[in-house]
C-alpha cells in the first residue's frame, strides 16, 4: 500500500485551498504550485508529482460525483418524479454530496472498511424511504385538497341551482364534465 499523499499531511486550510484550486479548473499545475507557494509561503509546499497524483485522484473523483449525481437522477425520474422538483433535486444534492464525501474520505484513507460501506449503503436506504415516505404524504396532502375544492365547487353549484342560476341538469353537465363527479 502507497504511504499517505503528502498534500494529505498538509495543514487543513492548505489543503482546502488545493482543493478549492482543483475544483476551478483553471490553472496548470505549474501556476497551482506558485499560487501555493505565494499563498502560503511559510507552509511546505507539495512536490509538482504530489500535486499531479493529487489532482488525478481528485479528478476521478469528479467524475465519479457526476456519475453519481446521474445516477441519483435517473433514480428518482424512475419514482415518476421529475429530478427538477426541488424536493428531487435536493435530495439529489443530498445524496451526491454525501456519496463525494464518502468517497473523499476513502481516498484520502487509502483503505475503507466493509462496516464503511455497510453504513453508507445503510443512510442511502433510509434517505430513499424517507423521500418515498415524504412523496406518499406529499401525495395525501393534494388528494385532500382536490377533494375538499370539488366538495366546495359542488355546493357552489347547488346554491346556484337552489338560487335558479342555472338547472338541475345544467349542474349535472358540470359536475360530470368539469368535476368528474358521477
């Protein structure tokens, strides 16, 4: 087994700063090692190699997060539920962000136990039955609320009968087109 990334035994705000720097995307890794130096210039600063395995690491995290972030999507469009709806879509970032976590902390240590992933393969299963749970009631909540506006609607029209608005039949037309009422 590798010994520990040396960026690893960097202090936590500069390695946070690399990994700031490596999710912008934006400079080489010889323009990542001067901003580290300046920066940070009474802090060791990685190695040009370290700072490339690093970022290598870091990159298929990326990629494997997006992966993810698909995935979660597909998921939740296969509960019938567009991954645009906020609550879908939080859930989501949720989900995508733990999974990155999780792996982050893999990475960084080398070695993940089976009670690790036991774990996470756990709260990923109760976060699902929360959202289904969450759905159902969501779902009760405007079934009860359609109902209560046809029952509001119906009498609306049985005032305007009873006033001689419009005619029993008339109702009836409107209650079977509009209402769904039988």
């Amino acid at each position: 087994m590798a010994g520990k990334s040396s960026i690893n035994r960097l202090p936590p705000m500069v390695k946070a700063y690399i990994q700031k720097l490596l999710r912008e995307d934006r400079m080489t890794l010889d323009d990542m090692l001067a901003d580290i130096q300046s920066r940070f210039p009474n802090e060791k600063s990685p190695s040009r190699s370290a700072l490339g395995r690093f970022k290598q690491g870091f990159d298929l995290l990326t990629e494997k997060t997006r992966q993810h972030r698909a995935q979660a999507e597909a998921f939740v469009g296969a509960f019938g539920e567009d991954a645009s709806d906020k609550t879908g879509a939080l859930l989501v970032e949720a989900i995508s962000t733990l999974a990155y976590q999780a792996a982050m902390g893999a990475h960084e240590k080398d070695d993940v136990t089976t009670k690790e992933v036991a774990e996470l393969a756990r709260a990923a299963k109760n976060t699902m039955q929360a959202r289904t749970l969450s759905m159902k009631e969501r779902q009760a909540i405007e079934k009860a609320a359609r109902d209560r506006l046809l029952q509001e609607q119906d009498a609306e029209l049985a005032k305007t009968v009873q006033t001689g608005g419009i005619s029993e039949e008339q109702a009836l037309f409107w209650r079977q087109k509009f209402l769904g009422v039988k």
